[in-house]
C-alpha cells in the first residue's frame, strides 16, 4: 500500500465497510484492485510523484480533479493534480500506478533530454477515441498476463509490458508534450544510447562510471560520448548528474510536503552529490533557487 499517497477516507451514513484489495503486480508500473462495500469519499490532495489511472469494473464514482469533476472515473491523474474521489457500495476499480520518472524518461527517449516542464495528460480516457480505446484494452491484458504463470516466469516479457502500456499511453491519451512528441518513437536515440539513459535512471543512486555506462549501452566509451554528445547535446556525466538533481528535488519537495523527512547534506550525499558547495550550485543553476529554499517552500 505504499505506492498510494496518505489520503483521508471518509464512510458514508455510518456504513459498514466490507473492502476488496488485491494487489495484482508490483513493479515499475503497479496494478491493483481496490473496492470499499461502502459509499465513501476518498481524499488524497496532491499526488506526488506518480500517475493515477482509475480503470472501473462496476459500480459508480466521481472523480474531481483540482475542484472539477470529470465527466467519466474513466481517468489519469499526475503529480501537481489535487484529487478526490466519491465511489458507491458497488465501485470496483483496478488502478495503475506509474512513476512520474518512469513516464519522463519515455519522453526523453523521444525528445532527446529530459522534458523541461511537468507532463499533464488530458484526465479522462475518452474511450470513444479508438486510440484510447486500443490502450484500455491492452490494459485489461497487462492485467491477465500479470495474474498468468507466464509473468512470474518472464520478468522481462513484464518489463516489455510495462514499458509497452507507458509508450501507448503517450501515443494514445493527449498530454502537454503531444505535439513535440507525435510521431517521434524510441528509434529517435540509437539503442545504446537507450540503454544508456535507462542505466543512468536505474542506478542514478549508485556510484557509477561513464566505462559502467558504457558497459551498460554495449558501446566503447569514445562512442558513448560522441553519441551523447550528437543526440542529447551533453555528456554521458552531465546526463547522469540531471538526472541525480531532479531525484534530489523530488526528495527535498517530498521533505517540504511533510511526506518524507531528511535533510539537503543527507539527500544530496543519497544521490551520489559528496560536495555540498558544488551540489547547492548546480541545483541553483539548474532550478533557480537553492536546495534550502525548495525544502522550505516545496516548491
């Protein structure tokens, strides 16, 4: 239950709560099956880090997002999105659970750097759209390979499912980033230089070189730096370093929230970031404000 955000639940008229939760797969992308067996209001605020595909199987609810309801519970909520939801006795959803990391890194592969602002899909799934339709459909299969034999035997046939349901869904749902990436798929950077992003996300907390980077991408590091250089105008290290700074946000904005605690020296060092004058610099450069002033305003 951690991959879900602290919410306030609230039963209605005194209602007993007769609840159904299954967990049907935990990874990069997480699948569950949550009803309540009673009417309630559910209250999460502000997602943090993740996005939120309400997928219903019966009954009814709505879902309100930053104070509108949507017209269908059909519907992807991101982080920044304020969210509450009211479900009757007879709701049952699955949800899908996706790191906003997860979802980034895909637009990179295919913008070729990390996005500079936040994406924001459209909220609900129109599944009029056949597009839309297409991907609840694959949906709905994640769901039966991951409850199959198979997909404790094939980690990575579920890695190429996950990665699969995260690639369609940009190419399906309307997102603020639909016009830079239309049409524009993982074949934009060579193999290995996705290899090598993917490496750089995995192990940003590790201490990692560019020859494990190299390693990693099947390349010599002479060719892993020209390739950075020609497709993502940086270097291998930079690369790795945004990376490290946007995890390192991520965390001093999970501190300022009251989600997690810790301090800028503890967070920085968790992210590979040993001297803290550097560290303070390059996260001013990168974001306009101190580390300090992040964990203070959360912003």
């Amino acid at each position: 239950m951690d991959r879900f955000s602290p919410h306030r639940l609230t039963v209605m008229e005194n209602q007993q709560v007769n609840g159904r939760f299954r967990c049907l797969h935990e990874g990069p992308v997480a699948l569950y099956e949550l009803g309540y067996g009673a009417d309630v209001s559910v209250y999460p605020g502000e997602l943090p880090d993740f996005y939120n595909i309400q997928l219903p199987l019966s009954g009814s609810g709505t879902v309100t997002v930053d104070g509108t309801p949507l017209t269908s519970s059909l519907s992807i909520v991101g982080p920044g999105n304020r969210l509450s939801m009211n479900w009757n006795s007879e709701a049952l959803n699955r949800i899908l659970i996706i790191p906003a990391q997860a979802i980034e890194q895909a637009v990179a592969v295919r913008l070729g750097e990390l996005p500079p602002g936040p994406l924001r899909f459209s909220h609900v799934l129109d599944d009029r759209n056949p597009a839309v339709r297409s991907w609840i459909e694959l949906a709905w299969s994640f769901n039966s390979f991951a409850e199959s034999p198979l997909s404790r035997r094939s980690v990575l046939g579920m890695r190429h499912f996950e990665n699969l349901l995260i690639d369609s869904l940009l190419d399906a749902q309307p997102h603020s980033w639909s016009d830079a990436t239309a049409g524009r798929g993982p074949a934009v950077l060579p193999s290995a230089l996705r290899r090598a992003t993917n490496y750089c996300a995995e192990h940003a907390h590790e201490p990692i070189s560019v020859a494990d980077i190299a390693q990693a991408a099947r390349v010599s590091v002479r060719t892993l730096r020209e390739g950075f250089r020609a497709h993502l105008n940086t270097s291998p290290l930079a690369y790795l370093k945004s990376v490290r700074l946007d995890h390192a946000r991520r965390d001093l904005i999970a501190v300022a929230r009251g989600q997690a605690t810790g301090m800028v020296t503890e967070i920085a060092s968790r992210w590979g970031f040993t001297h803290l004058g550097r560290f303070s610099a390059d996260y001013r450069r990168t974001y306009g404000q101190s580390p300090s002033q992040t964990l203070r305003r959360g912003l």
